[in-house]
C-alpha cells in the first residue's frame, strides 16, 4: 500500500532506515521530509501526511519525531486522522485492531532501531477487526463531525 512517512529533525536519522523496511515489506512509501538533520517544526510533516492519508493519496501514514507525541497530537487535528503512538508492539498491534488506526507515530529516542522495526512490522501486519470496535470508531468520529459543525458556525 502507499504510505505517507515523514519525521522532524530528532526522527530524520531513522526515517532512512523506516523507508527501506516499507519497501522491504512490499509497501510505497513516500518521503514528506524533512530532509535533513537541521532542526524543524513537527507540525509541517503531521499536516502533510495527514492530509496525505485523509485525501486517499496515501492509505497510511508513518510519523516519527523524538517522542512521536508531538506529531501524533498534530496528526490527530487533520480530519479523519487516528494517529497512534506506539512505543510497543502491543500498542502498536491493538491500535490497528481495536482503533483502526491510520496513522503510526514513534519515537526515535524512546525506541531502539530494532525495536522501531518490530513496531512498524507489527503494525502494518494488523487489521481492523471491525465488530464492536467499529461502533466506537464511528462514534469517535461523529465528535469530529460535530466539533467541526460547532467551529464553522
Ligand atoms: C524536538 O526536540 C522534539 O520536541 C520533537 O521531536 C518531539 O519529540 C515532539 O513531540
């Protein structure tokens, strides 16, 4: 699948390695930047594959900066966006499972290079498994819906 990945400064080193291991698993990423180790602003690179993905240009999204929870509150305002930060497998697994996830956010120091490349296998291996969580997915993006409704008033 096409796969939006972008990271600031801190995520710039790993986001190399993260490319290559999409390509290895069969996926198209794309690179959104940053570009270099020069220090930058998270919330440029959330909103560009936010979009990405929230348009369908891109069917998910990789984040990385030095928590991922920076980029993963960024993320999260672009409409449509479930961004997730896992600094685990677990985490990353039930994101896709029970939160349908469409974004992964990690954090390049929290988490090992190894340790990132179990996270990104993990969580490109999950599905969504819709049932009950659906229901809540649903009812989770009805707030969007309704806070948008409010703001444009
Ligand atoms: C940059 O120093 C750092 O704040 C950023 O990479 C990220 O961790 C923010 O959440």
């Amino acid at each position: 699948m096409k796969v939006a990945v972008g990271s600031d400064h801190a995520g710039f080193e790993i986001k190399a390695r993260v490319l290559e291991w999409l390509e290895r698993l069969g996926h198209e990423p794309e690179d959104f930047g940053t570009h270099s180790a020069e220090s930058c602003d998270y919330p440029v690179f959330a909103e560009a594959v936010g979009h990405a993905v929230a348009r369908g240009e891109a069917q998910r999204g990789v984040l990385i900066c030095g928590t991922g929870i920076g980029m993963s509150m960024a993320a999260n305002k672009v409409h449509g966006i479930r961004a997730a930060v896992c600094h685990g497998i677990e985490a990353a697994e039930l994101s896709r499972r029970h939160n349908d996830a469409n974004v992964l956010c990690l954090g390049a120091r929290i988490n090992t290079p190894g340790e990132i490349e179990s996270i990104v296998r993990h969580w490109f291996d999950a599905e969504f498994e819709g049932g009950r969580h659906a229901r809540r997915i649903a009812r989770m993006m009805a707030i969007e819906e309704a806070e948008c409704a409010t703001a444009g008033r």
